[in-house]
C-alpha cells in the first residue's frame, strides 16, 4: 500500500520504517520493501536506503535482487555513486536472467552518468546473453547512454543485433543505434537500418524509420 502512494508516502518515518523492512527474515517482506522505497524514487534516496538497497543485491534470493536493481534504477542519477555504479555492474552477471535484466534497466535509467569503459564492457557481454530480455535490456541500456556508449564495438554488436531472432531485440537494437545519433551513421550501419525497414515485424521497420531519421544528413543516401 505505501510502495503504491509513492513520493506522497515518502515521509522520514515511512522510510525508517521500511528501511528496517528490508531486513525482514522473510523475503517477500524484503522485495515488497524494495518495490516500495523504488516507486518513492528521488525523495527515498537517502544515503542510508542507497546502502541497504546496494546491500540486498548481495541477497540470496534472487526476487529481492531484482527489486533492489530496479530501486536504485528508479531513484536515477541521484543513486549513481560509484560503488552504486559498480555493484550493478557486478550485478549483470548474475545467475538469474530477471536479476540481470534488472541490472541493465537500473543502468540504463541512470542515463550517461554511468557509462564507463567498464559499464559498457559488461552491458556489450549481455548483448550475446542466451535470454533475448536480457538482450533487449541491454540494448536499451546502452541506447540509453547515446553517443557516450556509441564506441565501434557496441556499434558493431547492435548492428549483429539487426539480425536477431527475436522481434523486441531487433526493435530495440535499431533504438539504440538511433539514439546514437551521427556518431553511429557508418556506412555499414545505414545499410543495416535500411535492411530492416524490410522487416517482417511492423514495430521493428518503425523502429528503423526513426533510427535513420536521427542520423540525419549522415543517413541521406539515394537508397535511403
């Protein structure tokens, strides 16, 4: 009920109390404590929440480190310190897809602030990831990140992505090289998006309509 009142609920005594929450023996009560100090955003962004929440993606359950991502995420650029920034880092190679997917998400909603050599390095791993969510979080993560994540591997990997099984992924990959502006119009990657704007899913050749229209002059070709 709290979590669902969101930043209205977020009083220092609501907080308190669900910080306390987050140690319950039980781990529903520790994930619902999460969800609910997630949907408070900005105004639970205590150092003390940060910490637990940090704390939890340690947990043994893989539920409660899925919300603790997804909390952090939600509080933006006010959660990313560095040892926030590199727990979730950490927490992209988790043995639980839904674990990582959260992780990118958490990244990805933390916007430019977070991408580091390091950060990018381990969202490009996640790209080849067997689980086509994780893909797609990844995608988004760095689409995300703009030209700040636009180096030649993470062009290289999206473009391969064009080709993906899985229509969301090939979506999300046209996204990404879209919100990477000029910085991603190679002549490679402009005959990619073109390719695409044959794609058998309408959402995808949509997708690659807006990527090529965000590469501007550069995507301007005949063919185009």
């Amino acid at each position: 009920a709290l979590g669902n009142m969101g930043e209205k609920a977020a009083t220092n005594e609501v907080i308190e109390k669900l910080v306390s929450a987050l140690e319950d023996k039980h781990y529903s009560v520790r994930y619902s404590a999460c969800r609910a100090l997630g949907k408070m955003g900005e105004k639970a962004a205590t150092n003390e929440v940060i910490n637990k929440l940090v704390s939890l993606l340690g947990d043994q359950d893989a539920w409660v480190r899925m919300s603790a991502c997804a909390a952090l995420g939600n509080m933006g650029e006010k959660a990313a310190t560095n040892e926030v920034i590199e727990k979730l880092a950490s927490a992209v190679g988790d043995d639980n897809y839904k674990v990582r997917m959260s992780a990118c998400e958490a990244l990805g909603d933390m916007g430019e602030k977070v991408a580091t050599n390091e950060v990018i390095e381990k969202l490009v791993s996640l790209l080849g990831d067997d689980d086509y969510n994780v893909r797609y979080s990844a995608c988004e993560a760095l689409g995300n990140m703009g030209e700040k994540a636009a180096t030649n591997e993470v062009i290289e990997k999206l473009v391969s992505l064009l080709g993906d099984e899985n229509s969301s992924v090939r979506l999300s990959a046209c996204r990404a090289l879209g919100n990477m502006g000029e910085k991603a119009a190679t002549n490679e990657v402009i005959d990619k998006l073109v390719s695409a704007l044959g794609d058998q899913d309408d959402t995808v050749r949509g997708s690659a309509c807006r990527a090529l229209g965000n590469m501007g002059e550069k995507a301007a070709t005949n063919e185009v």
